[in-house]
C-alpha cells in the first residue's frame, strides 16, 4: 500500500494491484478500500488493474479534520487518479461512493473515467426538501447520528449487519466487514454522512455523458430503490439500471457472484 498527500495535506491509503485496463472503486461511507476484497480478486483475476483507496478519516488514511463536502472528496479522487496516471478507467462505487465519482465527474470532466457503475448509489438526494416531498425525514437522519452512532457506533453495526447484507452471508464476513467500519474516524463519520444525506446530485446527474450502469437491490432498506437507484438512472443519459430481486442493500456480499459478473461485462464493454 502506498499514500498520496493531497493539496490540503491530507494523507491518502491506495492500493494499485495488477496490470491491464484500469478500475477504480470507491467505497460506502464508512467502509476503506479493502471492503471491495470480493470484486477486486474478480477483476484482477480477469486480467484487469484495480486501485483502490481509503477516502480521509476512514481505514488507514488518517482524519484531518476540515469539510467532508463532495467537492473535497472528488477532488482527494482526482488527486489520487493523477498520482496513478490513471485515464479512461472504469469507476465502481458502492452507496456514498456515487457522489465522489459524480461531482469528479462533472467537476474534473471525463479525461480519467470513460465508464460508471454506481452500486447502491445515494443519489441522487436522499433528505426531503420541500421541492422533494418523496425523500427522507432529516429528523431520521439527526437521531442515528444523536441515538446511533455518537453513542454506540459497535452496536449500531452488530444490529445492522445482518440487514445490510442478508442471511446468507457467514458471520465471519459480518465481523470483517464490522471491523473496517470501526476503523472510521468517528468526526469523519458524522460529518460525511452530513453530506451524503444532504448533498443535491439532480443537476449534476443529467450532465453525465458516459456509460453508466446502476445495480441495486428491491430490497435496500439502506437507500430506497425508488428514491435513489430508480431515480438516478433516469436522471442520467443513456443509464441503465440493473435489478437485483429480493436483495438487500450490500450487493458486493450478498449477490457477489452475479454482481462480479456484470461489473465484469461492463467493464469489458
């Protein structure tokens, strides 16, 4: 693992494994970059480069305080993307992930990403503003952050694992899961999930002019599928949208198999 220092100074973890056609993945919040364990061994195993990296404040990149806001963090992914030389990848992101590589998109242009799988994404806005009656209450979002994660963090996560990733993933995968989470710097946390479910992704989605396949779950009690997938895709060009039946919200354990395989054709297309 090497690390890049951003513009701002912050340290940033990357993993650049394999040689040929360039993938880039970009976690959930909370989540590093090992978190994509099950897709990376897919993709490179395919004859594929992937990098990965750990945003600031999550994994092994430390906390430096300051803006968690979109901007900062496409601009810590562009940053990353130059050290690596990296152009024309494709870009996997999984839940928050979405965000960075769309405001990177629309704020860096399209020179270092050609193609877009957006996994569960949290776009495009997920609090209920009064121009958007169908998102969540921010009342909801206030008390995880007051009830849930200021005050039992390992708990929040012992409860929601099972839920985040459905019965039939071993508990062993939820306890390895449950420790790259609780890597995350609590300050990071709080303030990226300000952003996440905050963030208003409705006029940067329509200026995306890219392939971009979305995959997600009926059955994502995390991010609706009508309020974000089903509402991304057709705010974007050309998308498509993938439809997992019956699947939760963590698609890279729950459905990897059929996952892998489609991040695979469309990373190859």
């Amino acid at each position: 693992m090497t690390a890049i220092t951003t513009r701002d100074g912050a340290t940033l973890h990357c993993q650049d494994q394999g040689a040929g056609p360039p993938v880039v993945l970009l976690a959930s919040w909370s989540l590093p970059g090992a978190s994509w364990r099950h897709q990376t061994e897919a993709l490179l195993a395919a004859g594929f480069r992937c990098l990965t990296y750990d945003r600031r404040g999550h994994g092994a990149s430390p906390d430096p305080g300051g803006p968690m806001d979109f901007s900062t963090l496409a601009d810590d992914l562009e940053a990353v993307l130059e050290a690596h030389d990296i152009r024309d990848a494709t870009a996997i992101t999984f839940s928050a992930g979405s965000g960075e590589a769309v405001r990177h998109l629309t704020r860096h242009g399209g020179n270092r990403i050609a193609r877009l799988a957006m996994i569960a994404p949290t776009t495009p806005l997920l609090a209920r503003r009064d121009d958007h009656p169908e998102g969540i209450d921010p009342a909801i979002f206030r008390a995880f952050i007051q009830e849930e994660l200021r005050p039992d963090w390992r708990g929040w996560l012992d409860r929601n694992a099972r839920p985040f990733a459905g019965p039939e993933v071993p508990q062993a995968e939820l306890d390895w899961l449950i420790g790259l989470a609780l890597q995350a710097s609590p300050r990071a946390l709080e303030a990226f999930h300000a952003a996440l479910t905050t963030t208003d992704f409705r006029e940067d989605l329509p200026r995306l002019r890219l392939p971009v396949l979305v995959l997600q779950g009926d059955r994502d009690e995390t991010c609706p599928l009508p309020l974000t997938g089903q509402a991304t895709a057709a705010l974007i060009p050309g998308a498509r949208l993938s439809l997992f039946e019956g699947a939760p919200h963590g698609l890279p354990l729950s459905h990897r198999a059929r996952l892998n395989a489609e991040l695979l054709a469309f990373a190859t297309g």
